[in-house]
C-alpha cells in the first residue's frame, strides 16, 4: 500500500514539474532579399559578424583557425575558405551555416549567412 502511495506521489509530483515547463522558440523574422547590385563591405558587413556571433571566443589570435579577430580575418579566409566558383560549397558559408551539422558550437544566423553568400557572389573584396 505504501509502495503504491509513493509512486502516485512521485507521478503527480513528476507532472506537476514537466507540465511547468514552457519552451520559446525563437523564430528568426523573414527579411528581405540582398540585393545584389549594393556592394557588400568586408569590413564593415562581413568582419563584424563574427564577433556579433561570437565566432571569436574560438577563432582567435592563438586560437583555432581560422583567426577571425580584427585585421586578421580576410586573410585567413581568403582564398582557403572561398570557392569563387560554386560560392555555396565555401567553407566560410555552409560550415557555420545554421542548417549544417558540421560546427557543433555557435553558428550563423541565417541572414548573416546569406550576406557572407552574397559577398562571396560579389567575389569576396578585401574592402
């Protein structure tokens, strides 16, 4: 009897808790195409999103490579991350890109990745 009493105790109690749980999915807001015919400035659009993702905390001076700090970015991405001619398959697009399983920590936003899509398109300027 005790035994039995416990248990529905310890279901109630077990509800009780997961039934309080609330989970909030962010969705990020729909934007509007990049157009391609605006230039996109490595370092005032694209250099700034890797500190805004908090790439830096890994990519950094001493760090893992690529080093993505200040003054040191476009050379280490370019030309080793780049693919100019399939701009998709770069690395510096697909392997932090949201959707991929490749990177197991921070990632891209999905707007920040289709402007490092575009800049590559743009053929990925030191500007």
């Amino acid at each position: 009897m005790r035994t039995r009493q416990l248990l529905i105790l310890l279901v109630t109690t077990a509800t009780v808790i997961l039934s309080s749980c609330q989970y909030e999915f962010v969705v990020e807001p729909e934007l509007p195409p990049i157009d391609p015919t605006v230039e996109i400035k490595f370092a005032t659009e694209i250099a700034p999103l890797f500190e805004s993702n908090q790439c830096l905390a890994c990519h950094k001076t001493g760090g893992t490579a690529p080093d993505l700090s200040a003054g040191k970015a476009y050379a280490s991405i370019v030309p080793s991350l780049i693919n100019s001619s399939d701009p998709e398959t770069s690395k510096i697009y697909w392997y932090p890109h949201p959707d991929a399983s490749t990177h197991n920590f921070k990632k891209y936003k999905k707007a920040d990745a289709e402007l490092i899509l575009a800049w590559i398109k743009q053929g990925a300027k030191n500007n």
